[in-house]
C-alpha cells in the first residue's frame, strides 16, 4: 500500500496536504515498514498483525549532522495556522498540556505533538522516541519551526546521523490515533508493554489511604493504625494502604552512618538523606507485635501530628526568609536564626512527647518491626488486602549512602540537561543537586532491588510505589548516558517485581517522562497520570488552593492520552475534608482507577465519601479511564475563558461525561511556572451530548453508541431527560471548582413500546457503575445492582410488580418516567441485590 507521506523539496505532505514546511535537507522520512520488520521477538501475535496491517499510516523522522555530539538539535520543519495538542514536562517528572497553532507556540520538553489537519479530516502526531543510547524531545524554533533534540546525557556517548529518532503517524479519529501510534512503537523499540499485555494490581477497583498529605514524614506505626481505624469505624474498610515517605531508614551526611534521621516533618528535610539500611528506619523497627491490639496500646494524639506539620511548615517559611537574609546581606539574620532555634526546640519537644507514649511493650509480642505491623494491621482490618510501601527508585531522595550497605555506592554530583532549563523551578531538584546522589553501581541493580524487596515481601508488603524516577537522568555521565543507566536499573526493578510483588505490585510516580514509558514499563501497569494533589496553593495566592486542583485534573484527563496506551492512569490521592475535596471526588468518581484519600486522622467527610466508596471498600469503578471530548482536545480549560474540561468514560449501562470548570490557572510561558489567572475563575457555560462519547472505543460499549434515544441523568442537578442523536446538545453553567456528572443510557424498549433504562443509585457520584449486570425480555427488566440508597431506573409506564431479591416489594413511579426503589446494604450478599421489573 502506497504511503500517506511525502518528503520533497522541502516540505512534508501528508495525504496532499503539507504539515511541515521549510524542511532541512538533513532530515529523511522512512516508512515504518522499511526500519521495523514483521519478525519481532516477544511480541504477541496479533499486536504485530495489528501494527502492520496499519504499517502504511506511520513512519520515522531521521536526521544527520557534520559533528558527532552528545547532544543533537535540529529541525523538522516549520508550520503555522494549525491547532495543535501537546504534552510537555514542566518539571524533571511532571508532564501536562499546551495548545497552540505553530511550531514557535511549543514548550520545552514536549513529549509529543498532536496537529489537527481538518482539510483531510485527520490528525497526525509526532512522537520523538529513543534510538541507540539517544532520547529525544521537541522544543520551539523561530518562525514555526519544530526542533527535535536527542541527547545521550553523557559527554563520551556521541553519534552523528539517527534514522528513527521520531515517529509520524496518521489517523481520521485521534484516540485510534494514539493507540496505533503507541502500538507501533512497541512494536519498534519491543523494549516496553502496552497496558493491554499486563495485569493490573489488586488495588486498581479499590479504595484505599495513603499517609503521606496525613503525616508527611512524621507516620509511624501508630498513626498508620488509627488512621485506618477511623475508615472502620465509619462503616468503610479500605482495602489498600500505601505507607509514604517516612518509613525507611535514612541518615543525613555528616551524621553518624548508623543512625537515622530524626524529628524530621516536611517533604525537602529528606531530600538529601540516603539509605544506611535496606530495611524500616528505627521508629517502624521497634514496633513489637500486638502492641497496637492490646487495650492498653499507647494513646494517639492527632492534634500533635496537626501541630508538627504546622510548625514544620513555619520552619520551611524561616528558612527561606533566611536564605534571602543571607542573599540581601541584612542584619536580620540573628533573629531569623534565633527563631528558627526556638522554633526547632518546640518540634523536638513535640516529638519526644510521641517517644515517651511508645514506651508501653506488647505483652504477647513475638515478632517486631514491619512484619509485626502488618500482621496486625491484618488482623484489626479485615478487608485490608494490599499494604505498599514508598521508595525513590534510587533508594531514598539521596539514593544509598555509601559503606552502609553491602553495595557499592558512589555519591554522584547531579547536572541537569539543558531542556530542563525550560521547566518550573522545584525544591526536590534544588535539593537534590545540593546534595548529590549515592547512586548503586547499575551492575548491582538487581541485587539492590531484590534486597530491599524481599525483606519487603517477607514482611508482608504486597506492592511498591516508586517514586522520583527521572533523577537517574541527573547522574549518568560515568555510566553510558541516560538510557543505558536507565535499562540497567529498569531491568533490575523489573525482576525484583516479577519476583517479589506478584509482577504487578508496584505503582509508578514522578514518571513523567517519555524515556520511563519506553524502557521501563515491561511490568508497571499503572502510575501516576498527574502531579500531587497539594493541599493548599503557593505562597502568597490566596486562590491557589483552588485552582491548583483544575490544574491537576487537567494533568490527568490530558496525560491519560499517551499515558493510558502503556499504563493505568492513576489520578492520585486527595483529601475528603478540602476545600475542593468534593470538586477532587467527582473527578475519582469516573477515573476509573483506585479512589484514595490522604485525610488526616480525625478530619473526614464521610458523606462525601460514601458517595465514592461501598461500605466494603469497593468502588462503583467505570470500566475503563477516561480522555477529554473531542472538542476540549485543542482548547485551552485552564484560563481561555471559554472551555469546560469534559472528560468521557463508560459504564456496564452506558457512557458517561463528566464535566469540570477548572478555569482560573495556567502556564506563564514568560516565568515558567504556573500561576493564577484570576480572571478566568468564574462561572463557565458549556454544552454536553450524547455524540460527545467515543462509543466505538470500548468493544462493549459499541451497541449502546446505535441506540435510537437515550435517558441523560445528571448526578448533581438530579435531572433526568431523554436525547437522541439528533437532539440539540444540554446547556449548562457551571460555577468555578465545581462539576457535573452525566449518565446517557441507551432506552430498551419492551414489550414493543415500553421505554426503559436503569440508571443506577443516585446517591453515588458515579451511578452508573453500580449497575453491575442487565437483563432483558420481552416484559421483564433484570438488575443487578451494588450498593445501598435510592435506586432509579426511567421507564415510561408504570410497572406491573417490583421484585426485591426474589420479594415483591413496593415502588415509586412518577408521570415523568422516574422509577425509584431504596435498597439496603445486605452485608451476607456483598451489598449486592438483584431486582426483576415486570411491565
């Protein structure tokens, strides 16, 4: 089959129609077909028959250059006037979207690049990839041109010419689009797996806690019990717990080697600590089985945890008020210091008080440290089936410090790449090069995640999450340059994982990066999709709290494009009881992944979360994640006055739209950073519709996109309406930080004229997913719901009889077609009831 591409006298023509312009004549196109052949190894056979049956619609930039150097930039071509989607890293780990319409409007580090070509009525995307030791990425040229850098990330790794250092590839739909293109890639590079090849972790329909925004370092054995316990007692289990930072044992530099850290509160104190042991720091090792189950367990004071962090955050102010002292050379630096011990004394005398409450030992204690806490942890918590624990993929922040363990480790001076210049300025980078990294030989990776993880997994700990991954990228000048050190430590992680965590036990974060996705990623089937959730906005913007949280759904629904064709996305945790807690659960609503919170003890809104969560510690999980519409995709939901962020997801008994006003916040190309826009947060208008739902992008759900007419639920406004495909779109306004969440469920007809559709329990955010099966006859409606509260289905004539779990049992319908039924929680069916309509 001929190719859709053409590269001549300067210009790159797609289907006819030039994309670039301007092209340099060091720059070759090759078809997919002439590079990467039908005979690759560990790829499963129909992925391959899929890529190459679609071969013809893809192919690869190359360029070559006079001077070998370690880092290569040139361009592609130029282009104007053509809206684009983007994706760039505006941190060292952290990836999100930009829009524009010429080469010049890119950002820094961009990941990849979607152009919309509405003339052909397609899309094309430009993938930079990784060839030999080389990465690659886009930046902005002048006048429109689109640059592709490739870098090696060591001066003694240099190459001249590369024949596949981008991937194009062409489509008419832009989510078929980045599913083929992704799937070509894999195919090509066969160094990485699709998200279709894994199995997914346990906690992916789950609803779990996190401890990292509750304690920050300051977690420890007993606050991780008590703040599970309070789930519990509320009538929700979690079913996963993922211990943070805080747990393991880490020492500061010119500090006794043996000794861990201490007193230490706030994400930065840790950033230069390393690793001095493999296993728990003091505070998880002396922890003596049953200690936490015996009605005499030490007293849990959760005002002190919310005193530590206060003050820790008073300290991190002073010191940054004395780092400008010592820059303006001002007088008032004695008092700053004078404060800032005071200050200090105050935290140790807060953290000693918690020293003397663990004196009281366990009677019946025969294990210690994180063994025994997770066998207690087991006992207490019924429902608890995975504990994860936090680590840096280096170790710690600092990596491992040398002469403490059986490895051997070189503290390694970081320098960054130049790209990164582009991107935000960061505390954990700032941080992290001050003090360097104690980096393991990547001869011994294997050895080195085995070790950490076996102990792990004899203690009871079913999964990681692996955080601050790209700082490998910092420190591989000695060692091949960043995709060589990168293969070596992936390759290490990787069978530690299929060894110690069942294969699938590890969540990735701060991965952002397309060089993770394609080497390190043969296990990983989920990770992060956005940056952290941040529990209050930058200092000095009071609205910051606000619109942080639109900016971190715009991370996910945009990241989950690519992300999601390797990954799970994860939309990461959040806090019940914040200010946005309820604008954060609606997007957790319809992610379709795992809901977890990171409430401090004692501070939760159960409401909210019994509208996310079933008693069991279930989730009504869609069935997949979700993309934006079609028509957010080169719009701007952040400060264009204009779009409201709409993200679509599918349910067992239909689609759903969700819709979001995350207005009020974007990227300052000017200080590269992002700020409030104050002026965008108010009030938007948007307009919803069933054709929004990509139907045909779920092979189950393709039948519902056929139907004739729908029923259109809103979850918050309580309204039910009827739409077919031809009806004009619902209007809605929606007030900033705030959403709504759309059901559209295909109506069957029975018995010739009866319209019916079950819509779900109203009184969950996601409705739709409690629907767990449906059953049609000719007179008879069959439901399988999950659940407790206020059932509703549309039927447009009032039934005959209403069976509850094989009873017949009263109902309400009203003339508008609403069909309502309250049912229980019945702990022995699993909160499952069965329900048959007769007409």
């Amino acid at each position: 089959m001929a190719s859709l591409f053409d590269l001549s006298e300067g210009n790159f023509i797609v289907k006819g129609v030039p994309l670039f312009r301007d092209v340099p004549q060091n720059i070759s196109f090759s078809p997919f077909s002439s590079i990467c052949k039908p005979s690759e190894p560990n790829v499963p056979p129909s992925l391959l028959q899929r890529v190459f049956s679609l071969s013809h619609k893809g192919g690869f930039f190359g360029f070559s250059n006079e001077i070998s150097s370690d880092r290569l930039m040139n361009s592609l071509g130029s282009f104007t006037g053509k809206n684009f989607l983007s994706i760039f890293r505006f941190k060292t780990w952290w990836s999100s979207q930009w829009v524009g319409n010429s080469g010049s409007d890119l950002q820094m580090e961009t990941q990849w690049l979607l152009i919309e070509i509405p003339k052909i009525k397609s899309y094309v995307v430009i993938i930079p990839i990784i060839e030999k030791s080389f990465r690659s990425a886009l930046h902005p040229g002048s006048d429109g041109h689109v640059m592709i850098c490739a870098e090696s990330g060591s001066k003694k790794v240099k190459a001249l010419n590369f024949n596949a250092i981008a991937y194009v590839h062409l489509s008419e739909n832009p989510y078929n689009l980045m599913k083929e293109a992704y799937s070509a890639i894999r195919v090509h590079l066969n160094t990485f797996k699709l998200l279709e090849e894994k199995v997914l972790p346990n906690i992916v329909d789950k609803f779990g806690w996190c401890t990292w925004d509750a304690f920050y370092l300051t977690v420890d054995p007993s606050g991780i019990y008590h703040g599970l316990d309070d789930f519990s007692k509320a009538g929700i289990e979690p079913r996963f717990v993922i211990i943070d930072d805080g747990w393991q044992s880490i020492s500061l530099d010119g500090c006794d080697p043996k000794e861990n850290a201490k007193n230490l509160i706030l994400g930065g104190e840790q950033m230069g600590g390393r690793l001095n042991r493999l296993n728990e720091g003091d505070k998880f090792k002396k922890y003596e089985s049953g200690l936490l189950l015996n009605p005499n367990s030490p007293p849990f004071n959760a005002k002190r945890i919310k005193d530590l962090i206060s003050k820790g955050n008073q300290h991190k102010l002073l010191r940054k008020q004395r780092d400008e002292v010592v820059l303006s050379k001002s007088s008032d630096l004695a008092e700053i210091d004078s404060n800032i011990k005071k200050l200090k004394e105050e935290i140790d005398v807060l953290f000693g008080v918690e020293e003397c409450n663990n004196v009281p030992k366990s009677e019946c204690g025969t294990l210690n440290g994180m063994k025994a806490l997770t066998r207690d942890l087991r006992i207490k918590f019924k429902g608890l089936d995975d504990v994860y624990v936090w680590h840096a993929l280096v170790g710690a922040w600092g990596g491992v410090r040398p002469e403490t363990t059986h490895l051997k480790s070189k503290i390694v001076p970081c320098r960054l790449s130049p790209g990164l210049d582009g991107t935000m300025l960061d505390l954990a980078v700032v941080k992290i090069v001050e003090g360097s990294i104690g980096l393991v030989h990547p001869d011994q990776a294997t050895d080195f995640y085995d070790s950490m993880h076996s102990n792990l997994a004899h203690s009871g700990i079913t999964g990681v999450k692996v955080d601050v991954i790209h700082s490998l990228e910092y420190v591989c000048e000695e060692y091949g340059g960043r995709v060589d050190l990168a293969k070596a430590y992936y390759e290490g992680l990787t069978k530690s994982i299929v060894k110690n965590f069942n294969g699938n036990g590890i969540m990735a974060s701060m991965q952002q990066c397309n060089d993770f996705f394609f080497l390190g990623t043969k296990q990983v089937a989920m990770g992060r999709a956005g940056d952290d959730f941040w529990v209050k906005g930058p200092e000095g913007d009071p609205t910051g709290e606000y619109w942080l949280q639109g900016l971190h759904m715009i991370h996910c629904s945009y990241n989950s494009l690519w992300m999601g064709q390797i990954i799970q996305p994860d939309w990461d945790m959040f806090q019940s009881n914040h200010v946005c807690g309820k604008f954060h659960a609606g997007s957790r609503a319809i992610c379709g992944g795992p809901i977890y919170l990171s409430d401090h003890v004692g501070f939760h809104d159960f409401d909210l979360i019994k509208k996310l969560v079933f008693p069991d510690g279930t989730i009504p999980k869609c069935v997949q994640f979700p993309f934006p519409t079609t028509d957010c995709l080169f719009k701007n939901p952040l400060f264009d006055h204009t779009t409201v962020l709409k993200i679509w997801n599918f349910n067992k008994n239909g689609g759903v739209i969700g819709a979001f006003n995350c207005q009020g916040a974007g990227w300052d190309t000017k200080l590269h950073k992002f700020r409030g826009f104050p002026e965008c947060y108010k009030s938007m208008t948007g307009f919803v519709h069933v054709t929004d739902i990509e139907w045909d992008q779920n092979k189950e759900a393709t039948d519902f996109g056929k139907a004739e007419e729908y029923v259109v639920y809103s979850n918050q406004g309580e309204k039910l309406s009827l739409m077919t495909p031809k009806s004009d779109p619902i209007k809605f306004i929606i007030q900033p930080s705030t959403f709504e969440i759309y059901n559209f469920v295909p109506i069957t007809k029975l018995g010739g004229n009866i319209k019916f559709a079950s819509i779900g329990l109203t009184n969950m955010f996601n409705s739709g997913g409690t629907i767990l099966n449906m059953e049609y006859t000719e007179r008879c409606a069959k439901i399988r719901v999950k659940g407790g509260g206020n059932f509703l289905a549309y039927s447009s004539e009032s039934p005959k009889k209403f069976e509850l779990n094989g009873s017949k049992v009263a109902f309400e319908w009203l003339s508008d077609g609403k069909l309502f039924i309250n049912l229980s929680w019945i702990e022995e069916a699993g909160g499952v009831s069965d329900l048959i309509i007769f007409f």
